[in-house]
C-alpha cells in the first residue's frame, strides 16, 4: 500500500480528462457567482441600512445603482452608457474629484 493517491485522470482519455476540467471549472464558476452575490447582497443592505449623511454618501449610493444598471442589457444601450458616463463625471466634478474618465476632454 502507498501513502499518494492513485491519480484517476491518467487511467482516463482524453475526452473524459476535459469533461472533468469542463465540470470542475463549472463549479469553480458557480461559486464564485454565488460569493459575488452574496458580496453583493452585503454591500446594498449596508447601503440602504442608514440614510445618506451627505450628498458624497447619496452620489455614492447612486454611483453604485448607476454602475450596477449599466451592466444590464438596457444600461449597454450606447445612449445611456453615454449617460451614466455623464453622470458619473457630473459627480466627480460637483464633488471636487478627479474626473475617472478620459483626462484629455475639458471639465
């Protein structure tokens, strides 16, 4: 008898060996989505649990729901990806921060 394990994946094909790394990566997928939403469930209850305290907290809340809409098929529309940049700029800009998007253009 041996300490090492017999390692299965060399008694196997080549066709069951990429079923398997297909498998395991698809679980390595669905878990990472799952701690991404609970990640996220944590952060909008943290978000909604206390009402902003100024507007910094409000455009920040905001900036989140904005980004978070973007990533929706109605939010990848160009227009209202324009719109959202726009916004977000208009936070940067009335909050006294650096604008996050392409320096080149003038505030």
């Amino acid at each position: 008898m041996t300490d090492e394990p017999t390692d299965l994946d060399k008694h196997r094909g080549m066709a069951a060996q990429q079923e398997t790394e297909r498998r395991r990566s698809r679980k390595g997928v669905e878990r990472d989505q799952l701690t991404l939403k609970e990640r996220q469930d944590e952060l909008e209850h943290f978000l909604a649990a206390v009402p902003a305290k100024s507007w910094a907290e409000a455009a920040e809340k905001t900036r989140y729901l904005l980004e978070f809409f973007g990533r929706t098929p109605e939010g990848m529309d160009p227009r209202r990806g324009k719109l959202i940049a726009a916004v977000l700029e208009d936070f940067d800009h009335l909050l006294g921060a650096e604008p996050s998007g392409n320096d080149n253009e003038p505030t």
